[in-house]
C-alpha cells in the first residue's frame, strides 16, 4: 500500500501505518501519534488503564478531532 498523502505530490511512498479514523495508509512523514486512554466496563462503572494505546491519525482527522475534542490527557505528536 502507498502513502494516500505522497500520492497528491505525485510520490509513491510505501504506507507503514493506517489512520485510525478514515482507514487511509501513511508513510512515516505524514503520519500522527495519538495517545489514547483505554476505557472498559467494571460492573455497573468503568475503569481505565494505566497504560494510554498508540493510534494514528492522517493530517485530516487529526484536525477535525481538535475542532471536536482533545482529551487533556492526550500527547499528540508528528513524525
């Protein structure tokens, strides 16, 4: 699979990850760390880990999920 983002600049950059929300690949320059907390039931709460999960996000959903949400817990980085 080929970087969607390379692809516009008329590259062809092999993808090393997917967006965790629109599902396109991404070549390491076009790619964002997200951390997320992970969430489950406990009976009639919920519990959280203590280890935040790794996800990636494209440029696209990484600027729609600011203009909704950021989590004061989430450390977010380009690479």
């Amino acid at each position: 699979m080929d970087c969607y983002e390379c692809h516009f600049h008329k590259l062809r950059t092999t993808a090393v990850a997917v967006c965790r929300e629109c599902g396109v690949g991404l070549c390491g320059e076009h790619l964002y760390l997200d951390t997320q907390t992970v969430h489950g039931d406990a009976g009639l709460g919920k519990t959280t880990g203590d280890i935040p999960a790794r996800c990636v996000l494209c440029s696209v959903c990484r600027r729609a999920e600011h203009s909704v949400w950021r989590a004061p817990q989430a450390t977010r980085q380009h690479v």
